[in-house]
C-alpha cells in the first residue's frame, strides 16, 4: 500500500466512469456552445482603413498628417520601442523597463506617414515634388512655424465637394500642397498600400498604420461609440452588446480608480504611469494567487468561510445517516 | 525474461521512467472507476466542463486557421465557426473561473497538493494571454483598438520590444501555435497531477465524514 491508497483508507468510495463523464460534459458544452452561437453568432465590425478615415473624416486625417510632421503626435513623441524621445516612457522611481527594452520597432512618423508615401507619389506630380523640395530645403524653424500656423488654419477648415479640405489663407508655405497630395493618396486607398506593405512583397505587420490611425480622432471616436475607451472599461469589452474578456475586470478596474485616473496619484503611481503600475499589481497579485498555499491567512480563508460545508454538505450528510452503497477503498 | 526485468534495461532511464510511471500512475488511478463519495458535489463539474470548452476551442480553431485569416469575415461557414471559437472561449473562462473559486474555498492544495493548484493558476494566466492574442487577432474594429490600447501596458514593461501586439502574424502565430501548446500541455500536467494525488479530503473530514 502506498500513499495514495493509505490516504483514501477508510474514505468510502463509489463507482465512477471518467471517459463517460468527460463524453457527457463535452455533449453537453457543446450543446451550449452551438445554441448560443445560432442565437448570437459573434461580434465583427468592420476594421477602419486609412482610405475611410480620409474620405470620412479629411479635417482630422489632415490634422493627424500634419502632427506628425510637426512631432506632436503620440506617436511621434512615444519613446521606446518606436524612437527614442526623451523621457517619454513611463517610469516609477528607478524603475524605467520601458527605457531598458529599447527601440526595437523604430517608427519616424513623419518620415513613414507622411514624408515617405509624398516622396513616392512626387515623381509622377511635378507640384508636389516642388513642395516637398521647398519644404525640405526649410529651416526646420522655418517649418516649425508653416506648420503652426497650418494647424491653426485647420480649426476653420471646411471640406469641399470633391472631399479635400479649404483653409482660411495664411503663410503655410508648401504645407497645403503636401497635405492635400496626401490627403487625395489616402481617399484613393493607395496609402493603405504604401503604409502597409514597408517595401516586401509579403507583410502582416500593421504596426505603422494602425499607430498612424491612432494618432487621429476618428478611430478613438468609433472607440468610444463601442464602449471600448480606457475611462469605459474598454479592455474587457467587446463590440456591440457581445462579451469581451471579462476575465479582465480586474486588471481594467485598477485604470478607473485612484492613484491610477489621479494627476496628483500617490508615491509616483499616477495616470501618467498607470499603465506600469497596474501591470505590477496584476503581476504582483498573481503571484500571490499562485502561492496562496504557502501565504498564512491567505490560506485559511476557505476554513473560515463555510462555503465548503455547502460544498460538501450531500457526503457529510450521507456519512452521518451511514448511506447504502458504502464501500471500502480498493486494493491496488 | 522480459525487457523490464532485464539489469541492463533497470538501469536505463526509460527504465526508470517506466517504473515511475508503474508506481505512482498505474492504468487504475489514470482511468478510475472509482473516486471518493464526496466527489459527487456539482462544484467537481466544473473541472471537467472547462477542459470539455478547451476541446471545442481548439477544434474550432483549426478549422478557423486552416482556412485562413480571411474567412471568418467572407463567408457564412467562416462566420458560423467564428463564432462556435467565440462562445466557447466565453464558456472556457467562465468554467475555469467556476473551478478556480471552487478549488479555492475548498483549499484543494491541501495534503501536498500546492503544486497542482500553482500549475492551474499558471494555466489561468497563460490562457488569458492565449485569449488576448486571439482577439488582437481578430481582424476587426475591436481588434484595432484594443490592440492600440494594450500596447501601452505591454511597452511600459519593456516587453515592446520583441512582444508587439501591432503585428497581426506574430500575434497570430503566437495564438495559433505556441501559446496553445503550452496551455494544452500544462492541462494535461494538471490532470495528470490530480489523478497522482486523488482528490483532496474535504475540510475538517475527520470532523464530519
């Protein structure tokens, strides 16, 4: 007799099929599974291209375009692992991960998003190429202030009929020119293209277009329509009135409360590091959940609590009464 | 004489393993046809209900992946079997959660059962990166946005750097391939576990048993 069967001695024990259990348990989550997907099906709502966001929104894909030129964007400005701004990660204390896995998907937003795709389309349009010749033989205060200054053109701008956009006038230098080049690459889809493929034949890499999207209004719009912000609980929500990853309540309930939606926050966690900080307590409270057999009083809950009386209530009771059926442990 | 009984196999480490496997699970505790009477509580349900989920998810999600990323979105089968990999990664966690709050208010880590218990929470953690890779994967609006949302949590640990949740074929690798692998194997391990030890006693058994 070894461990196991000393341990079972004097347990009463009764006939079990584990194949037939487990035959029964997948009929039936199967079973589960179809009914609810012929009632519901699944969520998917159509992803935002580039050429939507143009066409739908020009005034914004503009702005977004012209950001990027001018290092405004997040993008643009969002340190490691894109590019290498200055204190632009999120630290706490000594504490700087994000600065230690350093830039290993290197993104220049203006040169990929803008710059790139304008220099492409300019040696078949002798305007554009001039533009792009004026504004990079600029100063770069020199393009800092048409920049500027075009953005605040942007404010009062109005969309035409054709779907490009009028400014009020002003001095923006060659900027209208290179914008509404891009604007028209954008609404012809060929910037999806350009964005996408980074010159190989084969890519599933939407890094660059999805952080080119990003940078805009619209797609965080549609966001927001869906439930799916960060302030709305978005991590664990789906499209729709669908179920999302629900088992992420926990880690999308700390960015809802205080140090982590506070400026001010508490001991250096605030909502500019929220995101380091969150992801330490959800490591950290992990941990924890794996080592509960070693931590006292974690530990000791389940004895307090009587739930496993509940649990176990039908064997207690059928031991206590002496039920039929009782048998010993089997020799083995 | 047989192989087992030969000195020169005793010492080999098939040998050894063999034996081991002889001694601690023999084809009786593997395939039991019997358990404990206190064993009949629907909390034990739970258990089985979520690795019966993981079955139709995996099953589901080779017929999505070899036909490819595309054709879950153009086509009615697609859809259908979208949406059979949706609700039962839904059920999947809803079970296993069940299972875990269960195993938990019956501290089933009990008489040296700590390691099965540290290996389900890992399988816990390891399935929700499984599940969140999947639906960066999706190919749809929530794909995008969630994708553009987490990658900030995900950079601030410096795990950016080779993990980007922006690429749709590492994430789709990862969520095909290695991550269900080590989910599948470590549920087995799990199982494997349960069936070595028995089912832990109920609390205070002397008591009221």
């Amino acid at each position: 007799m070894d461990a196991h069967d000393r341990y079972y001695q004097g347990v009463r024990m009764v006939p079990y099929d584990i194949v037939k259990e487990l035959t029964i348990a997948l009929v039936a989550v199967l079973a589960l599974v179809l009914g609810l997907s012929f009632a519901f099906a699944s969520p998917d709502d159509p992803p935002l291209t580039i050429h939507a966001w143009a066409k739908s929104a020009p005034v914004d894909f503009v702005t977004t375009a012209t950001g990027e030129l001018a290092g405004s964007t997040t993008t643009a400005g969002y340190g490691a692992p894109y590019n290498d701004t200055a204190d632009a990660a999120q630290t706490w204390g000594p504490l700087a991960p994000q600065t230690w896995g350093g830039v290993h998907q290197p993104v220049d937003a203006a040169q990929e998003f803008v710059l790139g795709p304008l220099s492409t389309s300019s040696t078949s349009d002798p305007a554009l190429a001039t533009a792009l010749s004026q504004y990079s033989g600029a100063t770069q205060d020199q393009q800092g202030k048409w920049l500027d200054a075009y953005t605040k053109g942007l404010d009062k701008a109005q969309v035409d009929g054709s779907g490009g956009i009028t400014v009020p006038s002003g001095d923006y230098g060659p900027v209208p020119v290179m914008s509404s080049s891009l604007l028209r690459l954008a609404q012809s889809g060929a910037l999806d293209g350009m964005l996408q493929d980074a010159g190989h034949f084969y890519n599933t890499d939407y890094t660059r277009s999805l952080l080119f999207m990003g940078d805009g209004s619209l797609l965080e719009s549609m966001a927001g329509d869906q439930h799916l912000l960060g302030n709305q609980w978005g991590m664990m929500n789906e499209t729709g009135s669908f179920p999302g990853q629900s088992w992420l309540w926990l880690y999308t309930f700390w960015y809802q409360v205080w140090p982590f939606n506070s400026d001010a926050g508490f001991l250096g966690l605030n909502a500019g590091n929220a995101d380091l900080g969150v992801v330490l307590i959800m490591g950290l409270l992990t941990t924890l959940l794996a080592l509960i057999p070693f931590i006292p009083g974690l530990r000791d809950i389940p004895r307090w609590v009587p739930v496993h009386r509940l649990i176990w209530r039908q064997s207690a009771k059928q031991r206590r009464t002496g039920a039929p059926g009782a048998a010993p442990v089997r020799a083995s | 004489m047989s192989a087992r009984a030969d000195a020169n196999v005793d010492r080999s480490w098939t040998g050894a393993l063999a034996r081991w496997t002889d001694r601690k699970l023999p084809a009786d505790r593997l395939f039991p046809d019997r358990q404990p009477a206190y064993v009949g509580s629907w909390v034990y349900v739970f258990g089985v209900c979520t690795i019966a989920a993981l079955m139709i998810v995996v099953a589901s999600g080779v017929i999505l992946s070899f036909f490819g990323p595309q054709w879950w979105h153009v086509s009615p089968q697609g859809r259908f079997f979208n949406s059979l990999h949706f609700w039962s990664v839904q059920l999947f966690f809803a079970f296993m959660v069940l299972h875990l709050w269960g195993q938990y208010f019956m501290a089933s880590w009990r008489d040296g059962r700590a390691p099965t218990w540290m290996v389900g929470v890992t399988i816990f953690a390891i399935s929700i990166v499984t599940a969140f890779t999947g639906y960066v994967a999706q190919q749809n609006l929530d794909s995008q946005w969630i994708a553009l949302n987490a990658k900030d949590a995900i950079n601030s640990t410096g795990a950016g750097a080779f993990f980007n949740v922006l690429n749709f074929g590492q994430m789709y690798g990862l969520h095909v391939m290695m991550l269900p692998i080590f989910v599948i194997t470590l549920v087995a391990v799990h199982v494997l576990m349960v069936r070595i030890k028995g089912v832990v006693k109920p609390i205070d058994f002397e008591e009221t048993h």
